[in-house]
C-alpha cells in the first residue's frame, strides 16, 4: 500500500509540507509505505498545448523529469497533493505538474460538441488536497479546490479529503497547532479507507 505525495513548494519545512508529511507519518504508523516529491526539486516543462498528448495519451516532452511523476502516480495507491497560496492562487509550479498530468486524461465526444473527460488509468485512488493560506481566508482556496479536483479526475483519483489552512502568516502550522491531529488521523483514515476499497 503506498501513500504519494506531491508539494508545490520550495519549502521542505513551511507550512503545506508540515501539514502533509505529518498526513503521511499517519499513513505510516498504519503500515503505508509513502513518498514525497518536492516539484521544485525537478525539471517540470510547461505544458506546450499542442495536444498531442489527446491522441497518444503520452506527453511530447520527453527531456525533463514528468516521467518520474507520472511513474510515481501510476505505482500510487492514494496521493496528496499540497500547495501553498501565492498571488491568491497555487504555486507556477504547482500548475505546471497538473497540466503536465493532461496525458492521464480520456476525452469522449458524443458527436454534438459534448465532452466528457475520464482517465486513462485502470485503479482508482483516492486523492486529498492539502491547501495553505498565508494572509487570506478560507474562500481564495476555492480555485485551488477547483484544479485538484480536475486533476484528480485525469489521474482517477476520488477527491476523498481536502486540509484546508487559512491565514498561516499570523498562525504557521507548528507542532501544536490544531490541524496537526487532524492531518495524522487523517492519514490513518486514509489506510483503513484503500484497505477498505481493496477489500471491497
């Protein structure tokens, strides 16, 4: 059982990866075993629009690190995903690796201009968003609520939890700090929840 996690931010001890290593350490008392990928730590092109990845289901870009991800994705059980608010949205970089996961997307037309948008993906997972605020509310994390769900949706992932973290810049997230219990139980959960589904 394997718990992957993804941080749109450069920060290996701020506030969004506070929060999503302490979902992980959850997963692994459980016995999870987990992984995590700082995106600033690799080579993630921009997503060029070209669509080819809409006929082959496999991206153009082929010299950067997104095969590495893609790989990560694909051997997941469930994955976290984890930005911080910047500019009162996710991180570049953070956007740049879901766009990236458009090859993992199935399009379906019924020939009168409705599209419909699965994966191509055979397991599903399940899927938490971990989102951080520094200085605004809870509502700037709606568009950050938005593009998880989408990508959620290519790699076939349930949006199964959303930590959402508002106003960091007057409270960070340190070891006392409310969310912290609710992000380990929240991993435990998450253990018994792909038990469940494997189960099942």
């Amino acid at each position: 059982m394997k718990v992957v996690a993804f941080i749109g931010s450069a920060r290996k001890n701020g506030n969004t990866a506070t929060v999503v290593k302490q979902i992980l350490a959850g997963s692994q008392s459980k016995g999870a075993t987990t992984e995590v990928f700082y995106l600033h730590d690799y080579n993630i092109k921009p997503c060029q629009g070209c669509r080819y990845c809409e006929e082959r289901n496999r991206c153009k870009i082929t010299d950067d690190d997104v095969p590495v991800l893609h790989q990560a994705i694909i051997a997941s059980d469930a994955i976290i995903l984890g930005t911080p608010t910047y500019y009162g949205d996710i991180t570049g970089q953070f956007k740049q690796f879901v766009d990236r996961c458009y090859p993992f997307c199935q399009i379906v037309t019924d020939g009168k201009g409705k599209m419909e948008f699965y994966s191509i993906l055979p397991q599903r997972k399940l899927g938490i968003l971990v989102a951080i605020s520094g200085s605004m509310g809870p509502e700037v994390l709606d568009s950050h609520i938005k593009v998880a769900g989408h990508c959620f949706n290519d790699i076939n992932a349930e949006f199964w939890r959303k930590i959402l973290v508002p106003y960091t810049t007057w409270t960070p997230v340190t070891a006392d700090h409310p969310v912290m219990a609710t992000a380990f139980k929240t991993g435990e959960e998450l253990v018994e929840a792909i038990a469940n589904k494997k189960d099942g």
